[in-house]
C-alpha cells in the first residue's frame, strides 16, 4: 500500500534523521512490530530496517508522520516529541564539533541565542526539506517555517527539536512554543523564551555570569561566525 503522500510531486529532501529517530522513538516505546505497522503503513515498510542514510525525499517523512498519527492516534504526540528529541541529540553528538558547543555553552545566553539561530537557520534545509526557516533573535527569539512540509498537531517535532537544541546547548529551561498563527497559513512559528538569566548575568557584554564563574570567557570578538562551523547536513 502505498500513501496519498507519496503520489505527489517531488518538493524537497530532508534529513534522513526525521525517518530513522522516529523508527527508533517508535520501536524502544510500542515494540518493533508497531514500528513495522507505522512504516507498512507509509508505504516505507523497508526503511525501518533500511534506512536512508544521506538527505532523503521529504514526502517519506510526511508520510511517516501522517501514519503514526492513523496508526496510534493517542501516542503520536509523544513519539513524534521522543523522535525530535532524538534527532537533536544526534545534532549535538555527531554534527556540532565539540569546541562549538563549549563556546555556546560558555557564552552568555544572549550570544549563545544568537549563534545557535544562526546556525539553525544556516542549516535549515536539512530540517525543514522545501520550507523556508527564518530566525530573528531577541526576548522571545523567532524561528519561522514558511511551507513547513512536516506540519503535525503542535507541529510536536520540530517544536522537540528545537527545544532539545536550546535546552542542551544555550541554557536548561529554554522553553520553544509553537505559535502557528491563523491567517498565516503554511507559516510556522516557534518562539523560544531562554530562562531567567541567573544572578549577575547580564547582556552579551555582561562581566559575570554564573556559568562561567570559573573559567575565561570566550569574548565576543574571540567568537567566530558560528555558521562556518556546522559543516554537513544537520539532522
Ligand atoms: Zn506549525
């Protein structure tokens, strides 16, 4: 059987993570046969054992994501979040080399904010296949998908996604809500609130910060252009 999702046009490619980390989301929490029903019914049923290992074609995911949602309706929220989860983590640990992360880590959140947009948006097409991904930093930052072509209820993957990439690499506590707007159609909107800054912390110039209390602080003019660092595709 092969899904209404697959008939249409080729659009985009998109990153093999968004099918192999719901494959995985899906077997460690209802088994492997459930897995294999969610893929069978996607019309994939060879790439949960089999899967695309460089950017693939966008509708398989949507597809995907579009059985998971016929195959375990009450599930599919978590499984999608467990999945966006995972394909963070596989960011972090394979696709952000590790003197990156310790800038982002050191830095003030403010900074650190704005070079993780950067490279999210640098990146994006790994992530978001034919959309368009805009970000604008601030209080709360912006990340926009224009034709997001991964939209689901909350759009729960991305929003996981997200907020697993600020939570582990800018500060714990960043919260990511998804606030699609009515009357944007097709226009995806996250916006990402970081925590309080702690005690003493202040703006990008600020002298102390409660992270760094110990340890010299990469300055702003010591950091380089983030997006330079994120080499490959991303998710
Ligand atoms: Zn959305």
């Amino acid at each position: 059987m092969t899904s209404p999702a697959l008939n249409t046009p080729p659009n985009g490619k998109i990153g093999p993570n968004a099918v192999i980390q719901l494959g995985h989301a899906v077997t460690d929490r209802l088994g492997q046969a459930e897995a294999v029903r969610v893929f069978s019914h996607a019309g994939v049923p060879d790439m949960l054992e089999t899967p695309p290992e460089d950017m693939t074609d966008e509708r398989v995911p949507v597809a995907l994501y579009q059985a998971l949602w016929h195959v375990h309706p009450k599930e599919a929220p978590t499984l999608a979040h467990d999945a966006g989860v995972r394909t963070a983590d596989y960011v972090i640990a394979n696709r952000i080399p590790g003197f990156v992360k310790g800038i982002l880590r050191l830095a003030p959140q403010r900074l650190a904010q704005r070079l993780l947009l950067k490279a999210i948006k640098k990146n994006a097409w790994t992530f978001v296949g034919s959309g368009q991904c805009e970000t604008t930093p601030g209080s709360p930052a912006m990340i926009t998908v224009k034709d997001n072509p991964l939209v689901m209820p909350d759009c729960v993957w991305h929003s996981a996604v997200f907020t697993r990439l600020f939570d582990q690499l800018v500060a714990r506590g960043t919260e990511v809500r998804h606030v699609c707007g009515k009357g944007d159609a097709g226009l995806c909107k996250f916006e990402v609130t970081l925590p309080d800054a702690p005690d003493g912390e202040k703006d990008d110039n600020g002298p102390k910060t409660k992270r760094l209390r110990n340890q010299s602080r990469p300055t702003v003019h010591e950091l380089p252009d983030s997006a330079a660092f994120f080499t490959g595709h991303w998710a």
